[in-house]
C-alpha cells in the first residue's frame, strides 16, 4: 500500500480550500490552479518533493511475491502453449477430415505406386488365328474340352484343380463351378461393403462382375468426388483386380503383363499373358451365356520357352463345350465316339 504525500504538508490549508483544483507539477516548483478565481497560483521557490511511501503490510511474506511472480509467467506461459498446440491440433483435424474425404483416391494413387498392374486395361488379340487340335478331349468340371497337338502325360485330378503334363510345361484347369472357388466373385459377394457398391447386374452376371474389374483404372478415381460411392465402387473394384492379378498362376513373376480380351465359340472373357512372347505364361477366364465360368493355366518351368502359340490357345476356347458333369477326368478320342 502506498500513500502520497505533497499537499498537505507543503501547499497547506491552500490546497484545502481549492477543492475543485488540481495539481500541474513543473519542476522545480508546483504551481496550483484556482478555478473559483480563474487564476494561476504559484508557490515562493518552494520545491515540493513529491514521493511514494511504502505501507508495510505483515500479512505479505516475500516468498508470496516471488511465488506470485513465478505463477504469472507459468500462466503466460501455458496459455501461449494452450494456444500453439490449440492450432496444432486444428491444422491436424482439418488434414485428418481433407485426407478421409479423399482417401479412395489416395488408395488408388497407393496401389498404382505398389503394383502397375492395375494400370492395365484389356486390349483385343491381334492374333485370332485357331490351330487344329488333337482328336483327344477332356471332360471334367462340367465341361469338355479338347487338347492341343502335344504330348499329354499324367493328370492329376483334384476336387478343385487338375493338373495335365505336356511336353515342356503343364496345363492346369480350375473348378470354377461355385462363387466361392472364383477370387473375384467371392470378393465381391463375401463382402458386404462391396454388396452395397456394386450395382445387382454386376453381382449376378460374373462375365460383367470381371470386365469391370479389369477395365478399373486408378484414374477412374477423382479427388474432387471425395467419398462419393462411385470413387469408392472403383477403389473397391481396384482392390479386387490387383488381389485377382497377384492369384493367377501367370503373374507369378509380378512384372507388368499383357491383358487380352478374347472371344471364341460360346465362351468370352480374358486372356492374362501372351503365350508367344516370355515368360510365355498364360491365365484364361472365360465365361458363357448361361453365366458359367472356366479358367484354366498354361506355364511351364522357369526359363522354359512356349508351351502352347496364340492360335493354339484360341482354337482351346473355341472348343468348350458345357455338358453333365463328371465324377471324375474321362480323357477319350472323339474319332473313336
């Protein structure tokens, strides 16, 4: 507490009495001003030494005053950080909502980096040509199909492959006859999320289910649609294109491969590979009108040349025939029947 001494003990009962005046110091003497007269009253050479006096106050101590000067500037302190990690905080929530409203598109962009691949689109065959086949055929999975003019060994069936050796590599056909043995069907239909995407046409024709898969590009996916469902249907559709491009036998190698799109005789859908150039393997899926799907592989061992040409390959669609299906591979000679 401070109390101010001047008047009183210098101006006297002058000061008292100019209850309305008030004090305008110019050093080295004070000067007072009387407003009932109007008129400036100044002090014989007497120099008022004006000065604060400290009041003590017992129930301060000093360590008070140090700790409240100390808790000042914590307090300015936290309120600068409160405000600095305040911002922070915003500027990571605005990122966090801009990179949630774009993900599909970020997701696309991730896998075009990991996997050019799913950059790839179908392109017709510039070979169309069909070689003769061989008199044999083969009948299993519900289908027959005749073999090409090469060497057939030992085949192994199995409940879901079976496997034919030729005579410098292997074909393999695929059980294709339920969703569940189809990566790309059961994707989309053990997938709720992907239910609510995809349109019914694509969800019961697996022909339009594959071809929109593979005709799927990552720059189909456009930032400025956000999370639209149509971004989020092709996110989706690219997802299951990569996983289907990494299970096919002929992208073992996970280099960038050809992808054909192929129609012979009943059967229409896509070829992975070219059989006449390396590493000369190949992945077919090919589906027919009444929306039954069969696939089937043809590769032989690591540095192999080809197995089987283009003709070849194209007169092996042409020549798939739907009938009952078999207990078991019965391999005859169509002469003979």
């Amino acid at each position: 507490m401070f109390q101010k001494l001047c008047a009183d003990s210098v101006l006297g009962p002058v000061a008292k009495t100019a209850s309305t005046s008030f004090l305008q110091p110019k050093l080295p003497h004070w000067r007072l001003f009387d407003r009932d007269r109007g008129e400036w009253l100044v002090t014989a050479a007497v120099e008022c030494h004006c000065y604060h006096q400290r009041v003590e106050n017992h129930g301060l101590k000093w360590w008070q005053v140090r700790w409240g000067l100390a808790g000042r500037k914590i307090s300015r302190a936290a309120i600068v950080t409160a405000k600095v990690i305040g911002l922070l905080c915003l500027v990571a929530g605005i990122g966090y909502g801009v990179a949630y409203l774009i993900s599909p598109w970020l997701a696309s962009r991730g896998l075009s980096r990991f996997d050019s691949r799913v950059d790839i689109v179908p392109v017709s065959l510039s070979n169309k040509a069909e070689a003769p086949l061989s008199n044999l055929s083969i009948d299993l999975y519900g289908f027959r199909l005749l073999l090409p003019n090469n060497e057939v060994g030992e085949v192994l069936k199995g409940e879901q492959t079976t496997t034919m050796r030729l005579r410098n590599g292997v074909l393999i056909i695929r059980n294709s006859s339920h969703d569940e043995n189809w990566i790309v069907s059961e994707l989309a239909h053990g997938n709720e999320f992907g239910k609510k995407l995809l349109a019914p046409d694509l969800l019961d024709s697996r022909y339009s289910l594959m071809e929109a898969t593979m005709f799927a590009t990552p720059d189909q996916v456009k930032w400025w649609r956000f999370r639209t469902k149509e971004n989020q249907r092709i996110a989706f559709l690219l997802m299951t294109k990569l996983t289907a491009l990494t299970q096919v036998n002929s992208m073992r190698s996970a280099t960038v491969r050809s992808l054909y799109r192929i129609e012979f005789g009943d059967f229409r859908g896509f070829q992975f590979g070219n059989p006449d150039a390396a590493p000369y393997d190949i992945h077919v899926d090919v589906f027919n009108g009444a929306n039954r799907h069969f696939q089937f592989d043809i590769f032989g061992l690591e540095g192999h040349g080809p197995v089987l040409t283009q003709p070849e390959v194209n007169a092996m669609v042409g020549s798939i025939r739907q009938i009952q299906p078999q207990v078991s591979p019965h391999i005859e000679n169509i002469e003979e029947r």
